[in-house]
C-alpha cells in the first residue's frame, strides 16, 4: 500500500460550513445549493418532492462526518461488534427522525418557513423504505436505533428489496395490491459500495481432494455465482454522535458468469441468467407468520447471509485480526430462522475457504451465534425439503449432516434409554418426506435463544423447543421486546413530548424510566386538561383526514377504538367485528338505547394468498358501508377500514387512539409491539394475557388496564376437551344473533354466501376460540364504554399508562441483549469541534 499525500487526508470539516453547519441560516443555504446542484432546480419551478430531496440531501450531509468518524473510531479500536442479520427491516421514513436526532427539527422547521415552505408537506413527501412485513421487521430497526443511540457497534445486515410490502388498496371492499416502487423518485439516504461486492455460489456439486499439504479438503464447483452489491445506510442515534451502518445487498449477475453465452453468441440467454440473478432481491416476501417454501426465498437467505459473513471476514482482514478471533469481534443476531443457514455458511467459509478444522471452526460458530424465536405459530415454522436444499446449497446440506449427526451423538449420550429424542431433536425431519429444520439448526449452532415476551419464552421451554431447554436450560433467556421513543412518541406526537418535557425535563427521550416522574402530575388539573385537549385535538385532525379521504364524517369526541396491525385470524380482527354487529343488532332492536359514541378504526395488510384473511376485511368493510348509513344509528357507531397502513400512517394512527385492542387469542402473539406504542401515547388497552400485554398489565396496574378472556393454559385445555363452536352459537342469543346478520347476507347485498366459508369456520372449527372469549370481550368492551364516560377517571387511567411505560423502551432491551448475550459496552463517538487555527 502507497501512503496517502497528507494533504488529501480528512480534509478538515468546518463545523460551521455549508455542509455540517446547523445554524437556520446555513441550512437555508446548502438547501438551495443541493436544490440547484443535486436537483438541478430553481426554486420557482421546483416540486414538492424536488425540495424534499434538496431537505434529505441537507440533512444526509450534516450525518455523513459522523457516519465516518463512527466508521473511523470502530476501525481503529477494532471495537468488539454486533452483526443484526434480519430479512426484513421496517425503517420508516428517516428525514423526520433524522431531524430530531440531530436536535435540529424545529431550526430547520424555520427556515423552511423563512423560504415559504412547510415542513410537515415536506416530511409527507417521503417515499418509505417498505422492507417488512411487520413487528418483526420493525423491530430490527427499533433496535437499530436504539444501538445508535447506546453508542453500541453495530450494523445491521439485510437484503436491498426493489420492491418492498406492497400498497395496499381498498376496491368494493376488498384489498387489491399493488407493486410498491418505493425507489421511483429516487432515494437519497443510501450510499452504494459497489468495491465491497461479494460473490455467493449457488447450485452445482462438491468434489473432494487433497491439498498441497495432503489434507482432505472439499470444493463446491457451484452452478453459477451472484454477486451482492452493498447498499449503506447511515443511522444516527439520538443526541450522540455515532452513526452506525445498515448494510442492504442487492444481488447482480456476475461478469465472469454471462462470458461464455455472449461469446457463443446466446446473447438473449446470458441476459436471461442475468435477470434470474437480479431477482434474488427484487421482491419482499409478503406473509407475516408463515412460511412459503419457495425456493426464491431460500435464495434470498442463503444469499445475504452469505454477503454478510464475507463482509465480515473482510473487516477483520482490513483490521489485521486473526480469523481465530472471529467470536471475539463479533456477535451475530439472528432475527428468527430466516438467516439460520448462517450456521452452515460460517462453517463452510471457516472450512473451506479458511482452512480450519471442524472442532475449530464449531468452537467459532458456537460462540458467535444468537438466535431470536419470534413465533410459535407451527405454519412459520421453516423447513426445507432436502431436494430443494441439495439443489441450490450441496455444501451445505453435507455440512448441516456432520453438524447433526454430532449433535445426535451428544444426544445419544445424554439420553441413551430414549431414542425418540434423536428423532425429535434432529436437525433432519425424518417423518415423511425429509426436511431441514431450521429452528433446530439455530438452537444448535447458537449460544444463545431467546423469545420475545416472557410467556413467549416460557411456551417455548415447554412446547416447540422442549427438547432444546431440557439440553441446553442456560442458553434460554427472555428478552421482552421494546420500541424506540423517539419515532413512536417525540416524532409522531410532539404535543404530547412537549407537555412531558415541560414536567419532567428532556431526559425521559434516553432514560424511558423517568416518565414514571409523571405520576405525580396526574392529580394535577392544568396537566389533565393539557393532556385530554392533546388528545382530543389529535382526533380531530384524524377526523378531518377521514372525512378529506374517505368522505366519513366521525365524531372527535367519540371513543376512538383502533386495531391496526397486519390481518391474520389468530390477531382476531373478526371478533372485534363481532362486537360491532352486536351493537349494532342492540341500536336496531333499540333506536333509543344509550350507548359510548365510537368510531371503529382498523388498519393493516393481509398476505395477497391468504383468503381468510381477505375476506375479513370485506366484512368490516361490508359492515361499515351498512352502520354508518344507517340513520338508526345516528352517528352512535361509525366504523372504517383505513387502507395502506404502513410505518407512517402508524406515526399517526397511535396518538390518536382511545382504546388499542389486543385480543389475540392467548398464547398465540409471541410478544406484539404495537400495544406498546399505543399504550406510550395515552390509549389504554383491553386486551388478552397474550404476549407482552402481560407485561404492560404489570407495568400499568390492572386497574389500568381492560383484561378479558381465557388464559394461554385454559385454551389448551378447552381444546384438550374438545372444543365445539357450535355449542356456543346455540346457547348465547346474541353471538347466534350477530352471526346470523352476517349469515343473512344482510351487510352483502342479499348475498349469504360471500361470508358463509368465514362463518363456516368459526362455527365448526373456530381454531382462534372467538366463540370461546365472545362473551367475556363483549362484557368487557361494554365495561370500556361505561369507563370513558367518567372523564376524570379515564384521564386518570391514561395518564398513568404514559408513566409506566418505561420498560417498553427498545433501549431497556438492548441493553439485556448488550449484558446477557453480547457483551459489549458502548464505544463513544467524538467529534472535533471548530476551532479556526484548525483550518
Ligand atoms: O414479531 C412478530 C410477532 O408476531 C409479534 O408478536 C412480535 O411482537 C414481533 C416482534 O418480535 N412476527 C412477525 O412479524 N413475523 C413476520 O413478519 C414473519 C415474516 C416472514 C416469515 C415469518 C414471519
């Protein structure tokens, strides 16, 4: 290596200059730079989206100093590292959290004012990176935040989606999807790293040999290469200086691969094989908890886990430590199954490309692995069959034999009188046809599992990985979920921030525990009032949303109920509109009868393949097109299915709410995360004790908090009983009376059969037991009702949920991660700050 001319070296970066100062008026300035210069604009003809990227473009440069430096110091003080492998991160968009971030939001707020613009259309303007299903997705850029923030070495490693979930629309009541391009007007938070490309072998065979050493040794001749392209994002933590790394790969075809098709002169077939690599990352997998077993996807794991390990090799290379240390420098992550294979890959790089003995290599994997469960869903369980994994990953399939067959001897061992625990804990489901199982290779090949709530981890101890506490009790460890603050209370309900800070100092932002300083204003009038007219002035403007976009007119000082979250029928979106049949079926048989004015609000996407879940959405549809015309009801009852829902529309959605509903069927939400946001921002919960609404319930006080229905453990039993529906429908006259309604085709247009499969179901089948909770929801949500008149007591109640909400904080939960799993502490960032004589 040639030493660089000191003089090219860091140039010194003012921190007043045009692209790192934050006064208003640099701001204004290097806006209107980056609109002529980047944008190629003047103002005069200029698009709102033309200044959002001029904004986004002022903003990125005032990260990119300490996006380097940050870079900078974990190079030098080879900082001990977490690697966060997730398929999915759920960002959101950046240019409102970067502003808060930087602590510039309301100055630059001013000088978009001062050039005659608005912030807030602006912020509108922001395409979002859409590269999620949902709270596991989201939950990994949570967590990246929160790292930033604790000054925790981290990057995040994933796959660069051309297309991301896709837009949903609402058509007759049904949800059609359409392609998301979130990239069209060009996205300026990424920097491509194209000299950091890997190739990933797929297919072929492997070959044994004996090197020049006369060692036995394996070669994977594979079937073709794909090459991962680097895609970086930088993240900025809150009022700190590190900037850490989301590294996104998309996949290219390799050169070297289409040669020999173009020069036999099968141009359209080397073109071809380029487009069969590029679509590795051209699309999002759209299910939510369950597995697809396309072989696309498995493409897609194998695929960035392996850019992933690579990139690390390369950095330890590029910082001179040995590939012994590899556990030492680094702590991987991994976020469910889907990068599992990841076990194999490090073994196969270990062995193969780097020489090492098995017991070597197994002692690196073992410590370096963490695997997070994030389901116990059996339909998201992922297997492979054999045939498919032998085609696209040969090597690993051999790898993944040897690593199971030693795992089966250490079984043997430990349980020689049982042979059916070989066959229940091998990693190789022999029970027919012969799959890989992929929570199985994690726990073997991890130091450490974990789920995502405490009853979620207890349920995993004792049902879907038994087997693997009862081996291996101190790798399990609950690690209850969290989310961020900053996006989900400081940027999405600054009104409310503002009135906290105004109490309690800023601290609260970093130190979520602190709110608890609020209990003590909750007797106090002033603050009561400030936090009812929040409230209410929120609604109102969702109010005026709704009736700008949906043409409904809703009452703001109705209870605003809302379930927004993906469809899925264990959430249980159906029994929620149950209950609005039934009270509708009430005001019928009783125009006067008293009543809670509520406005029912849902929001989410359902799989495009899962009809069950299509079809509830007709219904609530259906059933708002009936209720809200209906001039019995006399605006008692309004109910609106709000489409496209997505991070930002959630940014909205939260601070608006009354009431959150969470009332999965107990033991089937491994944690949830939404009924943390909504509880931060003053809506109480009613609720199952399913997942981590457990926790927010010790958190709050019962008192504070609307409980219903059966247990996780009274669920399993009634099943054991043997569970009849049917039973249910006969015997509760209103359940039979609503479910008739829908029957009768009466919110159908006289049609009985479009909901009867929906109807079907639950009469005879009803898995998700709403049959079973009907009446204790119902009891309950009256109960809700008679509790928001008492407006003193519901403030109360509200209040009180703010200030105990400090454990949800997504930093409470990476500082477990960082003490229990990673062992690793918080690396400082310092910047220089101006001085003139530097210059
Ligand atoms: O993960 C969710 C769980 O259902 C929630 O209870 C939990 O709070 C969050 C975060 O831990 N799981 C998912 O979101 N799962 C998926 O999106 C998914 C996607 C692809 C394949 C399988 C599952």
């Amino acid at each position: 290596q040639t030493v660089p001319d000191p003089r090219l070296v860091c140039p010194p970066v003012r921190v007043e200059d045009d692209r790192t100062g934050l006064n208003i008026e640099t701001l204004k300035r290097a806006f209107l730079d980056n609109l002529f210069y980047i944008q190629g604009k003047f103002p005069d003809i200029a698009t709102q989206n033309d200044y959002y990227m001029a904004l986004a473009y002022t903003v990125r440069d005032r990260l990119l100093k300490r996006w380097l430096k940050t870079a900078q110091t974990y190079t030098e003080q080879g900082s001990r590292t977490v690697c966060y492998l997730s398929a999915e991160f759920l960002l959101g968009p950046h240019l409102g959290k970067n502003l808060i971030n930087l602590g510039i939001y309301d100055d630059v707020q001013q000088a978009m004012e001062e050039l005659g613009l608005d912030l807030e259309t602006l912020l509108e303007q922001e395409e979002e990176p859409g590269l999620g299903n949902g709270g596991l997705g989201r939950l990994a850029a949570c967590y990246l935040d929160s790292m930033a923030t604790l000054e925790i070495p981290s990057i995040g490693y994933g796959i660069r989606y051309e297309y991301g979930i896709f837009e949903q629309d609402i058509r007759d009541g049904w949800q059609i999807e359409r392609s998301d391009k979130w990239l069209r007007s060009g996205y300026p938070w990424e920097v491509p790293r194209p000299e950091w490309s890997v190739p990933v072998k797929i297919g072929g065979h492997t070959e044994q040999y004996t090197d020049e050493r006369g060692r036995f040794r394996v070669r994977w001749v594979p079937h073709h290469v794909v090459m991962g392209v680097p895609h970086d994002t930088p993240l900025l933590g809150y009022q700190v200086n590190t900037a850490n790394t989301l590294r996104l790969w998309r996949a290219e075809a390799a050169e070297s691969f289409d040669f020999d098709a173009f020069n036999s002169g099968d141009y359209v077939g080397a073109v071809h094989e380029k487009m069969v690599s590029e679509n590795i990352s051209k699309v999002l997998y759209p299910n939510d908890n369950i597995s697809q077993g396309k072989e696309l996807r498995l493409l897609q794991q194998i695929f960035f886990v392996s850019c992933s390990l690579q990139d690390m090799i390369r950095i330890m290379e590029g910082q001179k430590i040995p590939l012994e240390k590899f556990h030492e420098k680094f702590v991987v992550q991994m976020n469910d199954t889907h990068p599992a294979i990841a076990v194999a890959e490090l073994m196969r790089l270990l062995i193969d490309d780097h020489c090492m003995t098995w017991d070597q290599a197994w002692g690196i994997t073992t410590r370096t692995f963490a695997y997070t469960n994030h389901t116990l869903l059996p339909e998201a369980l992922e297997r492979w069959p054999i045939a498919l994994f032998k085609k696209l990953l040969p090597r690993h399939l051999e790898l993944i034999y040897e690593i199971n067959q030693r795992f089966l001897d250490d079984v043997r061992i430990r349980y020689p009188e049982q042979p059916q625990m070989l066959s229940q804990m091998s990693i190789i489901d022999e029970s027919g046809e012969r799959y890989v199982r992929m929570a199985h290779l994690a726990c073997v090949g991890s130091m450490a599992i974990n789920g995502v709530a405490a009853l979620h981890t207890e349920l995993l101890k004792q049902g879907v990985l038994h087997d693997f506490y009862e081996m291996y009790p101190k790798k399990f460890n609950n690690k209850t979920n969290g989310v961020t603050p900053r996006r989900f209370m400081v940027l999405s309900n600054p009104r409310l921030s503002r009135a906290i800070t105004e109490r309690i100092g800023p601290n609260w932002v970093k130190h979520l525990d602190e709110l608890k300083k609020l209990e003590s204003y909750v007797d106090d009038p002033n603050f009561r009032q400030e936090f009812r007219q929040i409230k209410f002035d929120i609604k109102q403007e969702l109010a005026t949303y709704i009736q700008q976009n949906y043409g409904v007119a809703i009452n703001p000082n109705s209870l605003f109920d809302i379930q927004a979250k993906r469809i899925h029928e264990y959430k249980r979106q159906h029994l929620n509109a149950l209950y609005i049949v039934t009270l509708y079926n009430r005001i019928k048989a009783n125009p006067n009868i008293e009543i809670t004015p509520r406005t029912f609000l849902f929001g989410g996407k359902a799989a495009p393949g899962y009809y069950t879940a299509k079809l509830i959405i007709k219904l609530i549809n259906a059933i708002g097109d009936v209720v809200n015309r209906d001039p019995d009801v006399r605006d008692r009852l309004k109910v609106l299915f709000l489409k496209d829902y997505s991070v930002k529309f959630a940014q909205r959605i939260y601070p608006a709410a009354d009431l959150s509903e969470q009332i999965s069927t107990a033991g089937k939400e491994a944690s949830g995360t939404g009924n943390m946001k909504f509880a931060m921002n003053g809506a109480l919960t009613i609720g199952t004790l399913d997942g981590a609404n457990i926790e927010i319930r010790e958190e709050v006080g019962e008192e504070n908090f609307f409980l219903f229905g059966m247990t996780a453990d009274e669920v399993y039993a009634r099943k054991a009983q043997g569970y009849n529906p049917y039973d249910y429908y006969q015997s509760n006259s209103e359940l039979k009376l609503a479910i008739d309604r829908i029957a009768s085709g009466f919110f159908s247009h006289g049609d009985r059969k479009l909901f009867q499969p929906l109807l079907d179901t639950l009469m005879h089948r009803d898995d998700y037991m709403l049959f079973a909770d009907y009446q204790a929801y119902i009891d309950c949500q009256d109960y809700v009702g008679q509790v928001f008149q008492d407006v003193d007591r519901w403030t109360r109640m509200t209040i009180l949920n703010v200030a105990r909400m400090g454990k949800f904080s997504s930093d409470r939960a990476i500082r477990d991660y960082c003490e229990d799993f990673w062992k690793i502490s918080p690396v400082p960032i310092e910047i220089e700050e101006y001085s003139p004589e530097a210059i």
